[in-house]
C-alpha cells in the first residue's frame, strides 16, 4: 500500500505540469526533481547521523541541526565528510527543505534551486574519468519557456511542484520502493509520449521476458555482466537484477550506452535510485553503430540485451565491412533498416557461453539481400538459438508485431526454437498488456524446447534450409484452425425448411390481402396485380 500511495504522490506532481507540458518534456523536470529531493532527504539524514549518531524525528529537525553545525566550528570537518560518503554536500541554504520553506515565505527564487543541483554535480572524486553525479541535470533547464514565459510564471510552476513533492520524506522508501516508483512514473509518461516513447522505455513485461532468458543458467555468477548497448532509461539492465540470486546481485556489472543525452541522464538516476554502486555501472553517452565500445577490458558479457530503434537510418559505409564487428558476415545491414547492425554489435559483445536476446520488427526474419546473407550465416554458424513472436499493440510507440530473437555462440545444434505468442495478452481500451501467466507460458516453451501444438516447434537446420534460410514463424509454427465440415444432408433439410416457411406465409399474407377493400380504380388494379404475385409465388 505503502508504494501504491507513494506512486499517486508522484503522479500528483506530475498533473502540476501536464497541462501545459507534453509527458516527453515534463518527465525530465519532474524525475529531476525527484532525484534532487532523494539526495536532498538521504544528506539530511546522514548529518544528523554524523553529528549525533541517531536518526532525525523530521526533515524539519534535520534541516535546524544542519543549520546550526553550518555556524559552528566543526563545519569543515563535517562538510569533508559528507563528500566523502556521499560524493557531494548540498550547503543548509540549498537543500529541498529549505527551498520549500522559502516557498512558503515567498522568498524562493529558482537561481536556488540552480545552485544546489549544481553543488550535486560539481562533488566527488572523478571514476573513470567521469564524476558519479557530473551534468545530470543538464537537461534540467530551470529557464525554459515550457516552464512558464516569464521568470515569476517559471518560479510558481516549479514551486507548485516542490509543495506536492514536500510532504514525502524519501528516506522512509526502500531502495526498491523507490526505485520501483520512478519506474512507474516513466512508464506513466511513456505512456503519455506516444512515438517517443521508444526512446527511453521497454514495457515491464517485456523486460521481464527477455532479461529471465538472458539470465537464465546465470543466476549464482558471483560477478554477472550484462550491456545494453540502446539502454533508454535503464530498465532491461535493472530488471535482470531480480533473476540473479539475491547473494549475487550486488556484483552484477551494468554495462550500457544510449545515444540521446537526455535519457543517458535518466538511466543514471534510475541506476542511483536503486542503489547500484558508481562503480558497477558503466554507461557512455554515444552512437552505438558509431565506433564500437566497449573497447577496453572487458569487452565481453555473460548477457546482451537489446530494444533498439526499429528499421533505423544509419551509415552503412564501406569502411564497416572491415570493423571486426561486421566483418564475417559479407554484407552491412542497409542504410534504411539498422536493425542486422543493432544485432551484430550486441552480439560481437556476447561471451562464448552468454545469452543475447534482442527485440525486433518481423521483417529482419524473412527480408532478402544483404539481410537475408547475415541470416544466413548466423544460422549457418548456429547462432540464432530462438525466435518468440510477441503481440502486436504492447509497446507505447509502435503497433506493429515484433519478436525477440535468442542469440547464443556455443549452440552447436543449429536448430531453431519457434515461439508464437501473438495470442498471449490482455486487452485493454488500445493497448494490450502481458501478464504474468502468459510470460510464464512463453518461459516453459522455451525451457522445454520441444513442440506445443500451434504454439511452438524446434525446426532442424535442415528444415531451414529447406525454407531458404527464412524465419518467417507461420512457416514453422501452423495456429490456422481447419474449416469445419459442412454436413449436406443438415444444409438441405434446413433449406428445404426454409421453403416450407416461405410458402406457408405467402399463403397467408394471399389470404389476407383477399379480404381487402379499396376506394378507386387505380388502387384496385395494383391490389389485383399483388393478390396474383403472392398466388404465382
């Protein structure tokens, strides 16, 4: 109850800005906010856990104390502290407590509020280069004109936000409560962002599916590593968290990249907010089928997961045919359809004895040309370990069919696993939705690796081959139903029936009419010419 109730007090603040914002922008000011107020309550707390070994009644009595020791002598002292734990401290005057209490005296100004994110990302010592919170919110642009068209529309637009968002103390949620709630509000403004939301979002169930494959025989690897190389806000990675035994999951590896700068930022906070330790995650904001990352070690991981954007513009230039990447498969994926190179770079980063899955649109299973040629190959080289076809409708941003396509390097059977599941959902108003038990159907297919009468088949090599290398799954998998055998002897005496209730009225409508009276000869000619219609009839 206790997460039902913080996600409405999310969405609350959300409904502050949606009528004037689309979800696509209101989402980065709002989980923004509610990153900066997390930081904001946990440095709180932490103060008074320094200063006197206990925890704090309020965030008010945390804010005075915080106060008091900023005049004393042992500030410094504490300060270091702070940013040694914490990689950052907020100054007393900047902390969400505080800019709330200046809303409420009507002294709040947003350069505060600027200020204090930008104490975040300036703090702690650099990793790999990078700084845990280093511009994360650099897309939180407290000048925008979606905010309000002058700087006093602006601040009240922001206040509005901050006093719904007050009253939640973020201490008092698990990491995984919170965690959980800023995933519900993404999938809440996904489902507000119509196209865009594929940028940044895979629905849970579909995450669920595919990271329990990629995980699957994984799960006591004391350090798994999993990549994302289209990562959106991080939920594939995060979901493979639930799937590795519970002593494990604090040595998985996350491993991702992400194109859209905006999002890059998202998938920290998300990793943040479930307390994945800074040096556990390693992202990068680049162009996957840019140049090829990771380059240093390592370079390979135990699982591979992939939403990436379908059929794709990309370079396909000469050069690429001699990147290790591409280079055994003869031909680039087209300058139209990315998908095949979306594929092969994830696959390239796949360990001998790893999983890959990666979500697609159907045509990469049967198109010809230079797709039909990687095809091949994989298929040759036993690569392709299954196809699952999902129901259409169940993502945000698209309705069309897609599959997840299984991906393994030690399969050495060659043979293909067909699941469809175009049938396996809910409705509900547009959207359709898979619950629990269809994702458990799909899992015992694909753990039981044998034929389900129009739902499954383990198709050879040479049954493929046979098809011309094509994946189409209604060639493999038949879930057509026969006609149903037309009983003649029923039609014709149903028919013979029908003619006898003709008759039968005609004779008694003729009856009727013969009783009929009229008035003038014009009527009385067209009473005649129907009374010898019904009698011929």
């Amino acid at each position: 109850m206790a997460s039902q109730e913080l996600n409405q007090a999310l969405w609350n603040a959300a409904n502050v800005m949606r009528s004037t914002m689309s979800a696509d922008e209101y989402k980065n000011y709002l989980l923004g906010m509610i990153f900066y107020k997390y930081l904001s309550d946990r440095q709180l707390y932490a103060v008074v856990d320094l200063l006197e070994d206990r925890k704090p009644e309020s965030l008010d009595e945390a804010q005075r104390l915080y106060e008091e020791a900023r005049q004393s002598e042992d500030w410094e002292d504490l300060k270091a502290e702070l940013e040694e734990n914490y990689s950052f401290a907020i100054e007393p005057q900047y902390t969400f407590t505080a800019l709330y209490n200046e809303i409420n005296n009507k002294t709040f100004t947003t350069d505060h509020l600027r200020q204090a994110m930008r104490d975040i990302e300036q703090g702690g010592e650099a990793i790999r280069g990078q700084k845990l919170y280093e511009d994360l919110f650099e897309d939180f642009d407290i000048d925008s004109k979606s905010l309000g068209t002058t700087p006093a529309k602006r601040n009240a637009m922001l206040s509005d936000v901050m006093k719904e968002l007050a009253h939640i103390d973020f201490t008092q949620y698990g990491a995984d409560a919170l965690g959980d709630a800023y995933e519900y509000l993404i999938g809440q403004f996904a489902a507000g962002s119509g196209k865009k939301a594929g940028e940044f979002y895979t629905p849970q169930a579909v995450s669920e599916l595919i990271t329990r494959i990629v995980t699957k025989g994984k799960e006591g690897e004391p350090a798994f590593s999993i990549y994302d190389p289209c990562m959106g806000s991080g939920s594939l990675l995060l979901h493979a968290r639930s799937y590795i035994n519970e002593d494990c999951r604090n040595g998985i590896q996350f491993f991702g990249q992400e194109i859209s700068h905006t999002t890059y930022n998202l998938a920290r906070m998300n990793m943040i907010l479930h307390n994945v330790p800074f040096q556990y995650q390693h992202f990068r904001n680049g162009d996957t089928l840019g140049a090829d990352w990771p380059t240093e070690e390592p370079t390979n991981y135990d699982g591979v997961c992939m939403n990436p954007p379908y059929s794709q513009h990309w370079s396909a230039a000469a050069g690429f045919l001699t990147d290790p990447r591409f280079q055994r498969y003869e031909k680039l994926a087209p300058k139209s359809k990315a998908d095949f190179a979306f594929l092969l770079h994830g696959f390239y980063h796949l360990k001998e004895n790893g999983t890959m899955g990666i979500i697609l649109p159907h045509g990469v299973l049967f198109r010809g040309a230079a797709e039909g040629t990687i095809r091949k190959h994989l298929l040759e080289d036993g690569n392709i370990y299954a196809v699952i076809g999902l129901p259409a409708g169940i993502f945000f941003s698209t309705g069309i069919p897609t599959c997840i396509i299984v991906l393994k390097k030690d399969h050495v059977s060659r043979d293909v696993l067909f699941i469809d599941a175009s049938k396996e959902f809910r409705k509900e108003k547009a959207q359709n939705f898979m619950d629990a038990e269809h994702i458990d159907k799909i899992m015992a297919a694909y753990d039981e690796r044998k034929d389900v009468d129009k739902f499954a088949h383990l198709a050879t090599f040479e049954e493929i081959k046979e098809n011309d290398y094509n994946l189409n799954i209604p060639r493999y998998v038949d879930t057509s139903e026969p006609e149903p055998e037309v009983d003649l002897k029923a039609v014709c005496a149903e028919m013979q029936s029908i003619d006898a209730d003709i008759q039968q009225t005609a004779k008694e409508l003729f009856d009727m009419s013969t009783n009929l009276t009229c008035q003038d000869r014009e009527t009385e000619e067209s009473l005649a010419e129907l009374l010898k219609v019904l009698q011929e009839g």
